[in-house]
C-alpha cells in the first residue's frame, strides 16, 4: 500500500529558493524518495509535498512514488528509480500545454493528462535508448537497467486506449492496442516488433508501480492496489481498542485548555473517519492551500486562491496544525493501567497458500535486414526478448542456413555471414533463441548483397609488320613466337621462324597494310549481372578497324568485335606505334565498374 501520511509543517523549506511556481505534488509514497531542486537542493519529500520543473527524483531500494501533474497527468515510479521533470507549461482554458520528461532509470506507469489528449507530440518522454510520445493513454515504461527499454501499452479503466509511437535513429514503432508491447534492445538497435502481453504479465513486470499510480482519471491499477487495501483490512479489523480509549479522553477533555482541546477536536474528528478496511485514514483538510499557482489543479480538495490578493503560498503549508490518523489516541490513563486482559487475543496467522508455479513466457526473436557488399563478409547482432528476464541462446536453425554463402551464430546472438564468391542479390538465414525453459522462437535475417564489378581479364598480343614497306625485295624474318608479319610491296622472302605465325604478301592493290590484331577480353563475374566493352585508342591518323565505333579516336567494340579484327593502315606508312587497349565490367544495376588496360606494341 503506498503511504499515506500527511504533509508535514516544515514542507516549506522544501521550496526552490528562486521561487518557481511548483508543477505537481507527491500524491503517493513508500520508503525513501529524494528530489534534488535545480538549484541543487537535494531534499526527501513526504505525501502532499510539491515539485517543479527541474527536479530530478530518485527512489531508493524498497521505495515507490505517485507523481500528479497540473493537468492531471500522473505517474508512478518503482525503486531505485530515476526521473527529471524538465518541462510543464499548461494553459487550463484551452487546456494546451507541453510536458516533457526524462527517465534515467527504473520502472514506471504513466497517465497521461489533458494536455496530451489535444496534441499527440506535447507528452513526450525521453529514455536513454528511445523517444516516447503519448497520446491519450497509460504506457508501462521499463527500463530498469538503463539500457534495455520494454514499452507496454495498458488499457484505462474506462475500456479506453490511446496510442504511443517509440522512435530513435534506427527506427519507429507504434502501439495502439491493449496490452501491446515492443523493446528496444540498445541504443543502436530499431523498436523490435510487437507482440501481446497477458493481464498477468503486466501485473508480474509493472505491479511495483500500479499499487502507487494516483487515482486520478481513469487510473488502472489492475487490481493490484485494491488487492493490497483489502489484506490490509483483514490485518486491521480484529483490532477494537477505540471505544474505551476514546471514553478516556473524553473524560481528559475537561483539564484540557482551549487551545489543545480544539487541536484534539480535530484530531478526534480525523480517528473517528473509518476506512473500508477498519483503520482510521489521514483526510485532507477542507482549508489545504494548493501546491500550484491558480491555475493547477490536482484534484484533490482545496481553497482556490486569487494571484491578485497576494503572492501564491508555499506549497503543501496547511491552515491546521499537523494531524495523522491514529490506530488508538495515545491518552496516559490516569486511574489504571492498560492490563492485557482488554485486548482480544490475536487470531492464529492461516497457513500461506503455496505459491503458484511461474508460467514460462516464451522468447520474442525479430526479424532482421543486413547488407554488405559483393564478397565483403557481413558481422550482426540478433535480437531477442523475454519478459521472464530469463537467459537466451542463440543457434542457427538447422534448416535455415543461406543458400548463397554461409552463416555462424554463436550463442550470444553474434552472427558473421560470408557471401559465395562472385554473388550478389538477397540470401536468408533463420535462426532460433531457446530460454532454458522450453521456450523456443524463431525468426529470418534478409541479406542483401550488392553487386560489385569484377576487373575482366585482358590478353593482347603485339604486332609486326615491318617497318621498311617499299616496293622493293624484301627479307623478314620473325621470332620463335607467334607473328604477324607482312612484306609489302616487291617480291619478298618472310621467315616466320618459331611459333604460329601470320605471313601477310603484297599490302593490296591500293597500296594500304591490312594488320591482325590479337586480343581476347572476358568478365571474372559468373552471375551474368555485368556487360563487357573494350576501348582502343592510339591509331595513326586514317587507320581504321574493322569492327567497332569510333569517336574523336577512340574505337568502342563489344566483345564479339574481337574476332578477326584488324586494323588498315594508310598506303605507305612504314613507322611504329602503340595501342592502347581496356577492358571494362559494368555491373548493370548498380553501375559499378571495374577495368584492365593493355599495351599492344606495333612495329
């Protein structure tokens, strides 16, 4: 049960020394929580105590905290928790405004207010791997580790449920169903995919901030605080020391003076209120100063105060002096003792009921997209989660490995992917996360490789022609490799020596040499995804091909060009020169290109 105890009279130290009209109050609280002021007040705050914007709050182990807002927004946090108030401007008449907070670590419910019910993006809440906008609706929030976040939608007691887009650089994510859930898994890692929670397993993960969530609008607790009042009362009811102390006191009221005699009126008045579970509760008196300027209102019971007859008072000082609500007045009596035969002997405790065995939730595993390049190898982490907290495993499924490469996953989700040489285009891979408790799930990582282009190969032979082409009679001779020689004009003796030569007689009857060109050009890539072309330049003036198109000299050919191609000289030229030939891979969707370059030496 949160603590319920009223504000105490020094609340108002408690008040930013620059005077910032407060922003909410306390409305429930357990153990030990601390607020530290942006003026760097650190102080520990009690039920009925006011915030401001600013203040950064934090809950220690075995501690919980219910936090209203000026417009009605609320939110519970659980222990060890951390949250900073950083911005609250809201107009009551147009009910518009903006709040924005930020949540360090821990776990929490929120109940979002009027001013996120008019714009979806004036509620927004900053998490260290996330960005949550709230529209209309109460969120579960954890992020207790402050690293891992688990965003679960939960449904107002109303029926009603609004909606919550998670964002960060990696990606969006929007809930708007009961009971929808998504994680993200680090601070560079996407919203993973949602996925259905049960009534209970919210309970299991966010119990610790229902029982304190403000009972404000239409608050769901989920049983869990009415659960709790209830085992109270059961705790409570056998105890009935009221009737003869309070007779007691009664009579004491006579020796009483005035002054101790209202203040005990006063109290009295507050122990004779009895709640469903039979103890006496702390109620707010009707003369309670608002913990805001006038234009907050908590919704709790309070004196509306004029900005114009003065200056707001501190938060939380109440017109009466402090009063709690007592199991018994602590009155001394004066003619005997309390003997132990006035109190009821206590009931034997009932055996406690075994506790159920925990219902294992099975691993959520999310989908994954990779790319890397044509072979470059791909490294990735896969993403699971388990609302258990249970820890996960990571194989590959045995009947998922890639087609086009292959895949290692090791047990902590880390995969490498090595793409088949020369492939491009998209591969698959499933994998499976095991729980250690049965729970098995499994999901696909689309790799997409794109195409790179491969350097062809190249092989070009050079050429000899003679360099002395008159009409004279001529000897040539070649070497013990493959030539192409030619005589020209006159009667000439040509000597091909060693190797498959080409002998070439007269240049024709115009008098032009005709010269053979061996070159041979062909793609490294077996995807038929690239397209050939070769490029030769460096031909004397009025040379030609016989194959190919030619502009500003230079000759473009395919590679079905290369075949008996040759090049005509002009009648009577007689010098050496060289060519310069490359080949050129295009990959066809991605346009890359890669190219091998050659030199054929004519002579």
């Amino acid at each position: 049960m949160a603590n319920t105890a009223p504000v105490t009279e020094n609340s108002q130290s408690h008040t930013p020394a620059y005077g910032t009209e407060p922003i909410g109050h306390i409305d429930t609280l357990e153990g030990s929580v601390s607020v530290f002021r942006a003026d760097g007040l650190a102080v520990e705050v009690e039920v009925g105590h006011p915030v401001f914007q600013g203040d950064e709050i934090m809950t220690a182990s075995d501690s919980a905290v219910g936090i209203v807002l000026a417009d009605q927004t609320a939110f519970s946090m659980a222990e060890n928790g951390r949250i900073t108030l950083d911005e609250m401007v809201y107009d009551p008449a147009s009910q518009e405004g903006s709040i924005g907070l930020s949540v360090g670590a821990g776990v929490f419910t929120f109940l979002s207010g009027e001013i996120a019910k008019t714009d979806p993006e004036a509620m927004v809440i900053d998490t260290p791997v996330a960005t949550i906008g709230i529209r209309g609706t109460q969120l579960g929030v954890d992020i207790a580790d402050g690293e891992t976040l688990t965003v679960v939608m939960m449904e107002e007691a109303g029926g009603f449920v609004g909606e919550a887009v998670i964002r960060n650089g990696h990606g969006v994510q929007v809930l708007n169903a009961a009971h929808q859930g998504t994680v993200v898994a680090g601070l560079n890692a996407a919203p993973g995919a949602v996925y259905i929670l049960e009534s209970g397993q919210i309970v299991n993960q966010f119990g610790a901030t229902l029982g304190y969530l403000p009972d404000v609008g239409d608050a769901n607790a989920y049983g869990v605080e009415e659960s709790a009042v209830e085992t109270l009362g059961e705790e409570e009811l056998g105890e009935e020391p009221f009737a003869e102390d309070i007779q007691e006191e009664e009579a004491i009221t006579e020796v009483m003076p005035a002054t101790e005699e209202s203040e005990r009126d006063t109290d009295e008045t507050l122990a004779d209120f009895e709640t469903t579970a039979g103890e006496p509760e702390a109620e707010t008196p009707e003369e309670t100063i608002k913990v805001v300027a006038e234009d907050y209102a908590t919704g709790k019971t309070g004196t509306e105060v004029n900005p114009a007859e003065g200056a707001i008072p501190q938060a939380a000082v109440e017109t009466v002096s402090t009063t709690t609500a007592r199991a018994a007045p602590t009155v001394t009596r004066r003619d005997e003792p309390v003997v132990a035969e006035t109190v009821p002997e206590p009931e034997p405790e009932p055996e406690p009921e075994a506790e159920p065995e925990p219902i294992n939730t099975e691993p959520v595993a999310f989908n994954e997209v990779g790319t890397t390049g044509e072979d470059n190898i791909l490294s990735g982490q896969l993403t699971a989660t388990d609302v258990d907290q249970d820890e996960l495993t990571f194989t590959l499924d045995p009947d998922g490995a890639p087609e086009h490469g292959f895949v290692v996953v090791d047990a902590s989700g880390t995969y490498t992917y090595v793409p088949d040489q020369n492939f491009s285009g998209a591969d698959t891979f499933t994998y499976m996360v095991s729980d250690g408790h049965g729970g098995v799930d499994s999901a696909t990582v689309t790799l997409n490789v794109t195409p790179i282009a491969d350097q062809p190969t190249l092989d070009v032979a050079d050429v000899s022609f003679g360099t002395e082409l008159l009409p004279d009679d001529d000897k040539i001779k070649g070497t013990k490799d493959d030539d192409v020689l030619y005589g020209g004009g006159g009667n000439d003796t040509i000597d091909g020596k060693g190797g498959d030569d080409i002998l070439y007689g007269d240049g024709g009857a115009a008098g032009e040499t005709t010269v053979a060109l061996d070159i041979a050009a062909a793609l490294s890539d077996t995807d038929t995804s690239e397209s050939l072309s070769i490029t030769l330049s460096g031909l004397p003036e009025g040379a030609s091909l016989s194959a190919g198109m030619e502009t500003d000299g230079v000759w473009t050919l395919q590679n079905e060009d290369l075949d008996d191609l040759s090049m005509t000289l002009p009648e009577g030229y007689a010098e050496g020169f060289q060519l310069d030939v490359q080949a050129t891979a295009t990959e066809t969707a991605a346009g890359d290109t890669a190219s091998t370059a050659a030199t054929i030496n004519v002579a």
